[in-house]
C-alpha cells in the first residue's frame, strides 16, 4: 500500500501548485475515479483524477473543478511519462468533461503482455508482479461525497502509485530475463468446440 503524502485537491489555485511539482517529475502514475451508477445506461463523469510520484499523491476532485487548464496541461505533456492501467477508457470518461490531446502515456496492459502476463487487472499485476495485494472495497464507494475518507484517500493513492512500481518492476524484469512465466490450469485447457 502507498505509505507516502496525499494531497485532496479541491481549487483551481491547489491544482495549479500540484500541477507545477508534478511536472517537475520524472514518471507519474494516473488513475481515475468515477461515482457507480446502478442504472442502466447512466453513466456518471469522472470525479476523481489521481496522479501519483512515488512518494507523493495528489487526488484532484474533478467534481469540483472540472477539468481546468492546468490539468489539461499535464495531460497533454510529452515530456513526463504517465502511467496507467486501461487508459482508453479513462481518456474517453476524461473527455467527456474537456476535450484534450493525449500527451505521453503508457498503458500498463500493453507493457504486462511483452512479458506474458494475461490477466492485467491492477489487483493481479501488483499480485503477481509485486507481491503484494491491493484491497478494492473502496472502488464502489461514492467518489462525489463530499468529504472523502481516509480508506478512500488511500485506495486511490495506492492505484496510481502502484502504476509507477508495476512499470518499473516490469521494466527491470524484461532488461535482466529474471522471471520464469508460469501458465495456470486455465490458460492450458483446451477449448471444447461444441459446434
């Protein structure tokens, strides 16, 4: 879990300040939040933009800021490499607050599969990968309340850190060759054809 500073952010002037340390940073972590909805076809906008260096969170409540220029920014770096789990549909909820171009990102589903990881869910990735285990209670929770708990702040912490850790770790692992990929039951059952 991450053990480090998290900062909520809630103002336009907050997100400037946070948004000028982020960028002086040499990779991020990113994730998102969003309300559940339990009707059909109702789907809620992003609430919650975290962005994570491996010591410091910043958790943006985008519920009240909406999507100012300062994140827009930072989205649209090149610079900066961000990373993020499932970024597509992240962006498509993103744009549906403002449109933006997307800077440099790397989508952590994309980097497991060079090494043979087939199930990419953060949970199983920082399992199999890190060794450590991230409780998802809190995902369901409501993102828009008006004050977030402390099991919600650190939920969405540890997300967007974890990213960076599962990156870096993946990166070591395909420079060095150390790791033996092991197929479970599952993968090696041959698929019955009931045709």
């Amino acid at each position: 879990m991450f053990d480090g500073r998290i900062f909520t952010i809630s103002t336009i002037n907050e997100a400037q300040r946070a948004v000028e340390y982020l960028l002086k940073q040499p990779i991020l972590g990113f994730d998102t939040e969003t309300r559940p909805s339990f009707k059909r076809g109702v789907v809620n906008k992003v609430a919650l933009l975290q962005v994570s260096s491996k010591d410091t969170c910043f958790l943006f409540r985008l519920n009240r800021l909406g999507l100012p220029d300062c994140l827009i920014q930072l989205l649209e770096d090149q610079k900066i490499t961000k990373i993020g789990l499932s970024l597509k549909d992240d962006f498509r909820l993103l744009q549906l607050r403002k449109e933006f171009q997307i800077g440099t990102f790397i989508d952590l589903q994309e980097e497991a599969k060079e090494i043979g990881v087939a199930d990419c869910s953060l949970q199983k990735l920082y399992a199999n990968i890190l060794g450590g285990m991230i409780c998802k209670r809190q995902q369901l929770t409501n993102w828009e309340a008006d004050i977030l708990t402390d099991a919600q702040k650190l939920y969405a912490a540890t997300d967007a850190w974890a990213c960076v850790m599962i990156h870096e770790e993946i990166k070591r692992l395909l420079q060095t060759k150390d790791f033996v990929l092991i197929k479970s039951p599952e993968e090696t059952k041959p698929v019955e054809n009931n045709d």
